[in-house]
C-alpha cells in the first residue's frame, strides 16, 4: 500500500500541529500556508496540561520549559479589591496531577516550536487556496493563486475561523459578535520598573476583566488581555491598533496592580468577540475542517490553541494504517471522538465562567488525546 498523502491547509497552531502528528504516523503530508513568512505577533498564550501532553510525543517539552514560564497558579481575583475568588493552584502539583506542565508563553514561541517538529520541506509557504475539488476516485484537487497544482489522497483544513474550505463545503456564515473586545499585547517587564506583579491573574470585574501574566521564564515580558463591552466595534483583526489612553480609563476603578500594568504599556491591539455555534459536521468525504475552521470559541478558558492540537493528536491515530478509500470514515471516526468535547468547551468558555468561582477542572486539563478511545462514527 502506499503512503496516504495528505495536504494540510494553513500553518497555524492546529496545521503545524497536524502536520507533526500526521508525518509521525508514517503519512506523506504537506503544509500550505498563504502566508509568505511567519510572523511573531505580539500575544501569549497557555499551554495546559492536556496540549503539553500531546506535545510531549513529539520532544517540545524541553524547548517550551526553556522559552515559557512556569506559574505557580492562575489566580482569579476581584477587580479592585484583590480578594481571591479561586486560586487554581498549577506548579510541580498540576504536573503530578495531570502528567504534564502547565506553561504560560508567547504565541510566537508556541508556533516556533511546532514548526520545529515539522521536516521544513514540507512546509509551503505562499500558497493561497484559491480551489479545491473532490473526485471520483476519492482524490482531491487543489489549486493556489500562485499558479501550483496538487492532486491529495485526503485534506485537512486548518485554516481558522475565516476557513475557505469550509465556506466551499458548506457555504459562508456569519459570526456572533458578542458585544465585547479585547485589548492585547506583550511589552518589556522592564517598563514596570521593578513592580511587583503576580505570576497569572484574573481580575472580574461586574462587566469586564483582565488576564495578567509572564510570558518567558526570566519574567522578562508581560502579557495581558481583556474583555469589555464594546458593541459598535466589530474587527476582527489582531493587527489592529488600540487606543491605550481608552484602556486606561475602561480600567481606572481596578486594583492598583492592574493599573500599574496598564500605566507601563506602550501600545496595544484590539479587536472584537466573536462566537460561533458548533457546526452540524465537520467534513466530506476525503476533506475535514479541524481547530477554529470547525470549532472556534471564545478565549476565556484558554483552551483555542490546545483544542486544535488535541485534534491532531486524535487525526493521527484515525488515519493510521489507513488506504485513500478509508480515509471519508476515519475523518467521521475523528469528528465522532472530538465533538462532544470541543462542543462542550465551546459551550463553556462561552459563559465566561471558568475558574470564577471554585472549579473542578479535572475533565479539561486530565484528558489525553494518544489515549482516549476513538470513537465509532454515527451511521448515515
């Protein structure tokens, strides 16, 4: 039999994760991203237990202990008082627990390390989807604005919330704006001028909050995050440029710790909130959706970016061992093992509720995608 070939579409977190787990399950895969580089933006991001776990497989655990910091807890406290609402204790007790770190870092360092676990000849960078169609024989067609052809035994769209496959597949959507936006950046510790800070806190506020926390393991660089009303604003660009003098002011009645991080920043991005219900099915035939091409959320349970790679882990087991004819039933045995969780963590990072109040988190950070059973696909 010969090698399954696959085409990942996008080299996002979910594709370079797909990507790692696919050519380590002995299958012929290749990257395609429209992107002509890769780019370190300014965010970060948490690594959970159960992201690091599948990480672990393919030996990035000691280049994300070195680039990412190592929190003793995600704290979660009231906006101006400082009361601990729910102190989720992370450090040596998580690891034990959940058998693996959980890791606070920079999206950049995050997309570095995944790309270093790809062989880099399989990464095509500069290759818009422009078409894509499946055949007779099971095969699948693509074609790229820069004129390059591929003809695939099977595709894997990981090309986010603006999927042009999905859209192919099953016509455009609209996204939920919520409402609300967000604040971001990364800046230089330094600029806090020997302040303390804590490791990673939520501050909850009646109708906002802020996530606050070190991005390198010498706390070097700060992150933070917020969400706030703003229903007129519906961007959704992370490049967009934030008024730091507005963000000062929506947080003028927090803790003085928040303000002193918001006194420090130099700039921002912003953008807006939008939510999506889960999709009735993620794929056809030869073609599946994976990560926010099939399951975006909101960020408020951190768990966007380990979602997708928890499918890769899954994606890989499904396709092992398996012909260009048993590739449209194990995409269904993928979606059939995946959806009930990412619909539930859909569901309940929606409510932006997690970790408010004393949580058992038990069913996010314990799971482990090289060990849940796969499930059977639903019949037709």
């Amino acid at each position: 039999m010969s090698r399954l070939s696959v085409a990942v579409i996008g080299a996002g977190m979910g594709g370079l994760a797909s990507a790692a787990a696919l050519s380590r399950a002995g299958i012929d895969v290749t990257v395609y991203e429209q992107a002509q580089r890769f780019t370190r933006l300014g965010a970060g991001i948490q690594i959970g237990c159960n992201a690091m776990k599948v990480m672990r497989a393919w030996d990035l655990e000691p280049v994300l202990r070195r680039e990412a910091f190592y929190p003793r807890s995600w704290n979660n406290k009231e906006y101006d008082s400082g009361e601990v609402r729910f102190d989720m204790v992370f450090g040596p007790a998580a690891e034990e627990r959940y058998g693996a770190p959980y890791l606070l870092g920079h999206r950049g360092d995050l997309h570095a390390a995944l790309a270093s676990a790809v062989p880099q000849n399989h990464i095509r960078l500069d290759h818009k989807l422009i078409s894509i169609e499946q055949r007779a024989d099971r095969s699948v067609a693509l074609i790229f604005a820069n004129g390059h052809t591929a003809t695939v035994d099977a595709v894997v769209a990981a090309d986010g919330v603006h999927s042009f496959v999905k859209e192919r597949l099953f016509g455009r959507d609209e996204p939920n704006f919520t409402g609300r936006i967000a604040y971001r950046t990364v800046f230089p510790a330094s600029l806090l001028n020997g302040y303390p800070i804590d490791d990673c806190t939520k501050w909850w506020g009646p109708d906002r909050h802020i996530v606050i926390y070190y991005v390198k393991p010498d706390r070097s660089e700060v992150y933070f995050v917020t969400s706030q009303p703003e229903p007129g604003f519906t961007v959704e660009s992370w490049s967009a440029t934030g008024d730091i003098s507005e963000l000062r002011k929506a947080f003028e009645g927090f803790h003085p710790q928040v303000r002193k991080v918001l006194e420090a920043c130099p700039s921002v991005h912003k953008w807006a909130l939008v939510d999506r219900d889960p999709l009735p099915r993620w794929g056809e035939g030869n073609i599946t959706l994976l990560g926010d091409a099939c399951h975006p959320m909101t960020p408020y349970m951190a768990q966007g970016a380990a979602m997708a790679i928890e499918d890769a882990a899954v994606l890989s087991r499904c396709l092992t061992g398996v012909d260009r004819d048993g590739v449209s039933d194990a995409f269904k045995r993928f979606e059939a093992t995946r959806k009930p969780r990412t619909s539930r963590v859909q569901a309940s990072s929606r409510t932006n509720t997690w970790l408010k109040n004393p949580t058992d988190p038990d069913w996010v950070y314990g799971y482990d995608a090289w060990t849940t059973p796969l499930a059977e696909p639903a019949l037709a």
